[in-house]
C-alpha cells in the first residue's frame, strides 16, 4: 500500500489538523503504515491500516484512551479519520527507537517487556460476558477461510478452560513494540482486548521461543495451562497463512526469512492438540 504524504495531509485536514510540513514515512509493518506528520498542533503520528475495517482502528483508539486515563504509558490519541478508504489513527509522536533498535540487550528488553506486561493485567478492567469471544470468532474465520486448520480448531475447543479471568491485554507484546524516548511507551494496539492475560503471555512466550529462546522463560505464567500456548500456536499460524493469502509463493520466496522459526508455533500447536503437523510451511501454502 503506497500511501502519497498529500493524502495523509488532506486526511489530516478533514478533521481540523493544519500540516505545516509535508508528513513523511517513518514505519512500515504487515498491519499498518505509520507516517510522522508536523502539524501546527504538534508533531503526531498517522497509524494507517492495511485493511478497511473503521471498527479495528476505533477499538484500538479507544483501549489507548482509556489506559491513558489509567496513567499507562501509550502515546496519547488525536482522533480518527480516513486515508484512501483506509481507517488511521492519529496519536502523539513518540521520537524514541523500539527495544530491539535501542541500547538494550535480549534479555534487558524482554524482561522491561514483562514488567510492562504485568502493570498492564494489574490495572483493573471490566468484566466480560466471554472473555474468549473474540478468539472464537477469529477460529470460525479459520474454518471458513482455511478448512485445512479445522481439525486443530476442533481439537482447541472440545476442552477450553474454565477457570478464565480478565485484564487488559496488549496479545502482540514484544520488544518492537515498545518505543523508548527515555523512558517506555507501548505502541500498535491493534490486538488488544480484554481477555485472560495468560494469552498476552503466551504469545510473547511464543514469539520469544522463535526469535530469542533463552529469554522465553521471562514470558512464564504461575500457572501455566499448555491450552494458552496451544491457543495462541494456532493464532501465529493461521495468521501468517492469511497473510500469505493461502500461498508463500504469491508474495515470493524471500518472505519466508521474515516469519521466524514458524516450526515452533507447529510444534506446540501439535504437542496441545494432539493433531500432527506434518509439515508447517506445507500446511501455510497447500502443498
């Protein structure tokens, strides 16, 4: 998605925001493309998503907006409005660099990651009706989208747990998403919900068991329950399938140094389900 900086500008400009200089790009990412905008109200930033759903960009304003009232250290949130059909959010810019690019070692940022992690499911947070709800919806669209993954889908819900409890969950958690300007600020809320905060963990567990594995153990839960990580196996690996659009080749070879080791989220989607993965990048692209 090429985004020109006039549109992000003429967007910027339908909801009262004069640009004074022209917006430049500054990030991009498989969910978004951010662009650092100078504006006579500020220097802020223009998240724009890849897709066209207006409500994934008025949940995230709105989880962002509530945590900034609770003092959570997210950059504070301008507004909304629309790039070329696209939904964007406008916040605060933050001038800082993410852990991974910052002074701080493997180790230093998954466990800053952590700290974060754990202010965040300490705040206190609404209950909810099913705290799962959303994770079983994402499983439904697997099933109509990828019926290849239904036997892994069946075998994650013939046997949820029942002891589920809610806080505000960040579910992409890692050290790219923490900016540090002297002190930290936790980006992309894309993902965030209200759910058990054993699946923020898992999924930061599993991401740091396939890019930096002796820091996996800073990401544990007291009490462990092995449906979170199967849980969240099948969520990276269905996901990654999406977004190849069924076939590794329709976006090219090259594409596969970026997903990471996706043979460990095979391995524990296998070991929770009992169900075989024979061959992980044979199941994303059909072969």
């Amino acid at each position: 998605m090429t985004i020109e900086p006039s549109e992000v500008a003429a967007a910027l400009a339908r909801v009262g925001l004069l640009v004074t200089q022209d917006p430049r790009h500054v990030a991009r990412g498989w969910e978004s493309n951010i662009y650092r905008c100078e504006t006579a109200d500020g220097v802020l930033a223009v998240r724009v998503h890849a897709g066209t759903e207006r409500a994934t960009a008025e949940r995230e304003a709105a989880m962002m907006s509530t945590l900034a009232e609770l003092d959570y250290p997210v950059p504070g949130v301008h507004g909304l409005t629309t790039v070329r059909g696209h939904p964007a959010l406008i916040m605060a810019f933050v001038d800082g660099t993410n852990l991974w690019a910052g002074l701080h070692g493997v180790m230093e940022s998954a466990q800053m990651c952590r700290e974060l992690m754990n202010r965040l499911h300490r705040l206190a947070a609404p209950s909810a009706d099913d705290s799962l709800a959303w994770l079983r919806a994402a499983t439904d669209r697997v099933v109509h989208a990828m019926p290849r993954f239904v036997p892994f889908v069946d075998a994650l819900w013939d046997d949820p747990p029942a002891d589920l409890r809610v806080s505000y969950c960040h579910l992409d958690f890692h050290p790219g998403n923490v900016l540090w300007d002297g002190q930290p600020w936790v980006v992309d809320w894309t993902s965030g919900r209200i759910t058990d905060p054993r699946l923020d963990l898992a999924w930061s567990r599993l991401l740091a068991a396939m890019h930096y594995p002796h820091a996996a153990t800073v990401f544990s839960a007291a009490d462990e329950d092995p449906w979170f990580d199967t849980a969240m196996a099948l969520r990276r690996i269905t996901t990654v399938a999406n977004m190849l659009g069924g076939s590794a080749h329709a976006v090219g070879d090259s594409l596969a140094d970026e997903l990471g080791d996706i043979a460990v989220a095979g391995e524990w989607l296998e070991a929770g389900t009992g169900v075989e993965v024979r061959d992980v990048w044979a199941l994303l692209t059909g072969e």
